[in-house]
C-alpha cells in the first residue's frame, strides 16, 4: 500500500497511540482506497482478498465475533456474486473475441482465395500471347493445378513414371484427388480443335490404370469425332472434356467451386453419355 496513503496515521499512531483507534485508522484507510479510484484498485482487491480468506476470529471481542463472522461471510457473498458476473463477463467476452477472430480468419481466407483466383486468371489469360509450344504447355500445367489446389483439391502436381532402369515410360500432367476418386489429368494446347487421335492417347493411359477417371483439358476445341471416341469409351471407363475457357470463366465467378464443376461433369459423363458438358456452354455450338 503506498505511504502516503498512511503516512499520517502512522505519525499519529506513533506519536500519541490514544489518539486514534483501529477502528479509525481501518475507516480512514478504506475510505482512502475508495477515493483512490484506478490508482488504488490493487490493494482494494488486495483488502478484499485478506478479508474473505480470513478465518481466525478468536481475537475478537466475544460480543463483537458472531458479527464479524457475519459480515466476513456477506463480503464473500458478495465477492462470489460479483465474481460469477466477471466470470460471465469474460465468458462472453472470450466469445466474442473467438467469434471476431474466427470472421476475421474467413474474411482473410476469402481475400486469399479471391487474390490467388485473380492471379490465376491473369496467368491463364496471358498463356495465349506465349510463342514457345514447350514453356506454354509447361506454364498451362502449373497454372492447372495451382487453380485445383487453391480450391481446396489434393492435386499431385505433373510426375514422371519410370521403369527400375529409371527409363521414362510415361508422363501425368496432374493428378486430382476428387473425394475417393482419383482423376488423371491431361492438358493440352493446340491451335485447332482436339481430334480423335489427341484424345485417344489419354483413353488409353486412363485405361491401363484401373480404377481412375481421366480429365482432358484444351485450349481449343473438340472436333466431333474426337467428342463421340469418348462418348463411346464411357461404357468402359470414364473421361470427362473440358476448355480452357471453362477455366477462365470459372476463375470469374468469386463463389464458383473447381471440384463442384468437376463432379457435375463427371456425373452428366456417367449418368447421361455426355462427356463435355458445362451448363454454361450449352448454347455454345461445339467445332466439328
């Protein structure tokens, strides 16, 4: 407790004992915490804590002990009281601290993933300007699967098989982990639309690795043929088509989801024989 809080007390005290009682010098001590405001807060809660830990009253006058006790007991009423509704406070406090942090961790989350969409987007878009056929189709595969990845899909990015002489014997481009269902990815750029014997090489690797889906993704579009070898394979194993202008439409819709669109189209492959299906290129007349 500071001195100057008691320095007086304690000069009288010393000076002339009979001057001034306990009594007093507890009222006026008290009184001055009061008065104390933040200042004094500590040893207010300090006097407090000594007063309802205090347990030996046989110094007490006889006749004085039944209501010290009783008055004890009230201030630790009153502390347990005012120290659930603190506890509540900081209950509720805490709440809304968690609520705020937790919006405030979506709200981040949502800008990372509009920014990295935004980015991907530019990236794609600009593919068409590159003049090298080798460092396009190297730049579409990381932007692909980049763009799954950002999305909350495992994607094992393009990996090479080989043999134990570690002679390669086969290149993936991608592979996604849809759920439980592993799809084989292939990415193409070509200036004319994808014919049968492009896409053939895919049913083929799909084929020999059972169990998968296989995903072909063109920069152009599917000739007609190439769209009904696929078509005709479904019977087998399961293929789905789709462009790169998917992808960038996509990328332009904040809310749309890379794995929703994937399963929508593995499911109209599946279920209806159609495996370049988008609903938003429905309308769009396909090459032939």
């Amino acid at each position: 407790m500071p001195m100057v809080l008691t320095a007086d007390l304690r000069t009288r005290e010393e000076t002339d004992r009979t001057s001034i009682s306990k009594f007093d010098i507890a009222r006026v001590t008290l009184t001055r915490l009061n008065e104390g405001g933040d200042g004094t807060l500590r040893y207010r809660r300090e006097v407090i804590k000594r007063v309802t830990e205090f347990e030996d009253f046989s110094v007490c006058w006889d006749k004085e002990r039944l209501k010290a006790q009783g008055l004890v007991n009230q201030v630790r009423k009153v502390v347990d009281v005012k120290d659930s509704f603190t506890r509540m406070r900081q209950e509720r406090d805490s709440e809304r601290q968690e609520r705020l942090r937790r919006l405030k961790e979506e709200t981040d989350a949502k800008q990372r993933r509009r920014e990295g969409r935004e980015s991907l987007w530019r990236r794609l878009a600009a593919l068409s300007s590159m003049t090298n056929p080798q460092q396009r189709r190297k730049a579409l595969k990381t932007v692909f699967n980049e763009l799954f990845a950002l999305d909350g899909l495992t994607v094992r990015e393009a990996f090479a098989i080989t043999t134990d002489e570690g002679a390669i014997t086969e290149q993936i481009d991608g592979l996604i982990a849809l759920g439980n269902q592993d799809v084989l990815a292939e990415v193409k750029w070509y200036a004319k639309p994808l014919g049968v014997e492009q896409v053939s090489r895919h049913l083929v690797r799909v084929f020999t690795h059972s169990g998968v889906y296989g995903l072909i993704v063109s920069a152009s579009r599917f000739t007609g043929p190439a769209i009904e070898q696929v078509q005709q394979s479904l019977s087998q194993l399961v293929v789905v088509l789709a462009e790169v202008q998917e992808l960038l439409l996509l990328l332009e819709e904040p809310e749309a989801s890379l794995g929703a669109w994937l399963r929508a189209k593995v499911r109209a492959a599946t279920v209806d024989q159609r495996p370049l299906f988008w609903q938003a290129l429905e309308n769009t007349p396909q090459a032939s």
